[in-house]
C-alpha cells in the first residue's frame, strides 16, 4: 500500500511518498515545489545538512545550474560530499532513468539523492518510493516553478 501527504508552508509544496500509508516515519521520497533559484538553493542546503554522512555522496541528478552555483555560497555545505550528475533526458527512457537510479542506490555511496521534477516524469513516484526504503539514501524530487522544464 502507498500513501501520500501533501503540505503547504510557506508557498512551498510539500509531498512525501510512502510505502506504508500507516507509517509517517517512513519518508524515503520528498516532492516539494519552490518558487525560486534561491528557495532551490535553500532546500539543496537543507537537503545536503540533513544528510550528511561521512563518505557518503549527496547526489544531484540534473540539479539547477543558478541554485546549485548557490549553494557553494553556504558556509556550513562540505563541497566534498556533493556530487552532481547530469543526464540527457531527451536520449533516456523511463526504464533507463530508473535503472541508473537504482544502480546508484546499490552501490549504498549515496545518503541523498536529488531529482528535478522534469526527470522525475519519466518515473513512478511508488516504484521510486519502494527503491529508496530499501535503501539508506533518502529521495528528493524538487522542482522550481518558475522554470520551464
């Protein structure tokens, strides 16, 4: 069984995607909107805080080249630990975009990893949802709003 919770704070959008409806504790998978590069910047922070784990990547997957310049601008981000990876969404297919999510997620190097909502698209959100809980890295699906993807 999915669940899917829905908030709204401060104009940002805010869905979290669960295996298990009854488990609140169980958010692998975070959908949010933002209204901006700079609200984009701030959740990539927020994302990059939350996670952060010795030798662990934080993964970007065609992030947004205005809020991830940013976000080399927060003092307390460790460079390090994040790793942006682009992919050409126009050469790839649902089957292919999952796939590499899911090699990622073997290879347990990642704490977090970061979508845009373009990319996300080509995926389901539960079959994605599913792959995170078995997983330790946590999943994130962002998307700014006043892009046009």
């Amino acid at each position: 069984m999915f669940g899917l919770t829905t908030k709204t704070i401060n104009n940002t959008n805010t869905q979290h995607v669960t295996a298990d409806a009854s488990s609140e504790s169980n958010k692998k998978l975070t959908i949010k909107e933002v209204n901006n590069s700079l609200a984009l910047a701030s959740e990539y922070a927020e994302i990059c805080l939350k996670n952060k784990v010795k030798n662990k990547w934080i993964m970007f997957i065609n992030p947004e080249e205005s809020a991830i310049s940013q976000l080399a601008s927060f003092e307390n981000i460790d460079q390090k630990n994040v790793l942006c990876v682009q992919i050409k969404a126009d050469i790839l297919n649902r089957k292919d975009v999952f796939s590499q999510i899911k090699i990622a997620l073997l290879a347990d190097n990642c704490s977090a990893l970061i979508l845009p909502k373009s990319l996300s698209q080509l995926i389901n959100k539960e079959e994605l949802s599913l792959e995170f809980n078995q997983h330790e890295a946590n999943g994130y699906i962002l998307a700014n709003k006043n892009i046009a993807h």
